[in-house]
C-alpha cells in the first residue's frame, strides 16, 4: 500500500468513526423524540439515522476492501447536554449534522480515487439532512 | 551584491573586452536579449475547473433563481477560464442533478486541496437546494 493510499484508507476510517458517533447520538435523540408530538422530527431523526447506518456500512466495506480491519465503534459516546424538549433535541441533531458535514469537507482532500468520491457523496448526503432539521441553505456548506 | 569570485572575473575581463572592441569596429554590438517575463505556471487543475464551470452554466437555463444566483457564487468562487461555453442538455432538473455529479466527480480528480474543499463544498450546496425541493 502507497503512502497516498494509506492517507486516503485513513480519512475514510476517520469517517467511520464519526458514523460510529453519529448513529449512537441519533439513537439517544430518537429515543426522546415522540413521534406522536413531534412527528417531523420523529420522521427527520429517522430517516438521518438510516442514512448514517448505510454511510457507516459503505464506509467499512470500503475499508476491508483494502484489506484493514474497520475501526471499532466506542462503547459510548458523549450525549449533547440539555436535550429535554423537542427543540433542543432537533437543535442537537442539526449541530450534528453540521459537524459531520464539516469532517467530510476536511477528510475529503485528505482522500484519493474512489475513496474520495464517497467522501464527498457522503458530504452532500449530510449537508441535506440539515435541511430535515430546520437549516437554510448556504453557498458553501461545512465551511 | 557580486561575489567576490566574480567581481574578480569580471575586473580580468572587463579590459580586455574594452580592447577587443575599439580595436574593430565592424563587431555588431551586442544586444541585450529582449525584455520576457516567464510565463504564468499552468494551472493543472483548469481543465477540471473550466468543464465544470461548463457544466453550472449550463444548469442555468429554465432553472429557478436560487439555483441561478447559487451557480453565480460557485462560478466566482472557480475562476474559470475567460469564454466557457455552457454545456446544456435536457430539463433543467436533469442538469442540476448532473451538475452534483459533475462537481462530485471534478472533486474526485483535482489535485489542488483547496480546489478539491470548494469543489466539495459546491456539491453540498447544489444538493442542499435540490434536496429542499424535493429533487434529490
């Protein structure tokens, strides 16, 4: 494996571990988000988390691919703080999503070949979940 | 500032140049070589730069203004080559889901990492406008 190929298996593992996040914190939110009361949110909290399982699975398989083992998901994550009502739930999931898109956008240059094109799939994926949670859009997203 | 090393050469040859020319005078002078400034380095990335630009002008027809005004930024932001022609082809909802590709893809192959955060950077917002209109 080339130096260039290292770098660019690591960016997509750096990647996988920000998926390992998001989906455990996604579940926490989901789990306080009532579908009944908030059903949009319910409904946006739901569709995000498939989203991130199916990055999370593209992300690893690409990593075995390369023959590397796929970094582990940590036993547990740090929970945003004061998460009680459901604006203060979405709010939590929109800076979420806002992080990810940020990390995509400093991984992808990092990338090469195919590998980078996930990237940055993944990128526009997560830049339009914002969208799910109440933001507008910009010019230049994860900036 | 001359060397030291140099400054002797040229005082050892100096004169003798001076001797050689006043003793012909049918030597053509010498000229000083024309006045050139080197050229600009060549962007390698341009050619990346200038399709893509082709392909967000060519998203632009028959498109709404959020996505005309967004085209504008992304254009700036590029700094095309002076005279790209708009590629267009089909409907304008095609174009801009094409354009996503075209700026993931023009991402995938740049060399410049600043170019490849911008390029980047575009496709997100192209799908952000997309995706809240229900288009992708």
């Amino acid at each position: 494996m080339t130096t260039a190929d290292s770098a660019s298996t690591d960016a997509i593992q750096a990647a996988l571990a920000v998926e390992h996040s998001a989906i455990y914190i996604l579940g926490a939110l989901g789990g306080r988000t009532s579908a009944s009361s908030a059903p949009a949110l319910a409904s946006a909290l739901e569709a995000a988390y498939e989203d991130h399982v199916n990055a999370r699975e593209a992300l690893a398989i690409r990593v075995v691919a390369a023959g590397l083992e796929p970094v582990a998901s940590s036993a547990v994550y740090d929970l945003p703080r004061r998460i009680g009502s459901a604006e203060s739930i979405g709010a939590a999931a929109l800076r979420l999503e806002q992080d990810t898109t940020a990390t995509y956008l400093s991984l992808a240059p990092k990338a090469t070949g195919t590998d980078r094109i996930l990237l940055v799939q993944l990128l526009c994926r997560a830049a339009a979940r914002q969208l799910d949670l109440g933001a507008k859009p910009t010019a230049f997203p994860g900036t | 500032m001359l060397s030291r090393r140099t400054a002797v050469a040229l005082a050892v040859v100096t004169p003798l140049a001076a001797s050689a020319c006043s003793a012909s005078e049918t030597l053509n002078p010498v000229k000083a070589p024309p006045p050139s400034t080197p050229p600009a380095p060549a962007n390698p990335d341009q050619s990346v730069i200038d399709a893509t630009v082709a392909e967000i002008l060519g998203a632009d027809e028959g498109a709404p203004a959020a996505f005309v005004e967004l085209h504008r930024i992304h254009i700036e932001a590029l700094a095309p080559t002076k005279g790209v022609q708009a590629a267009t082809t089909g409907r304008w909802q095609e174009r801009q889901l094409a354009l996503v590709t075209t700026l993931t893809s023009a991402a995938g192959h740049a060399a410049d990492p600043q170019l490849i955060t911008l390029l980047a950077s575009a496709a997100a917002a192209q799908q952000q406008l997309l995706h809240g209109r229900g288009l992708a």
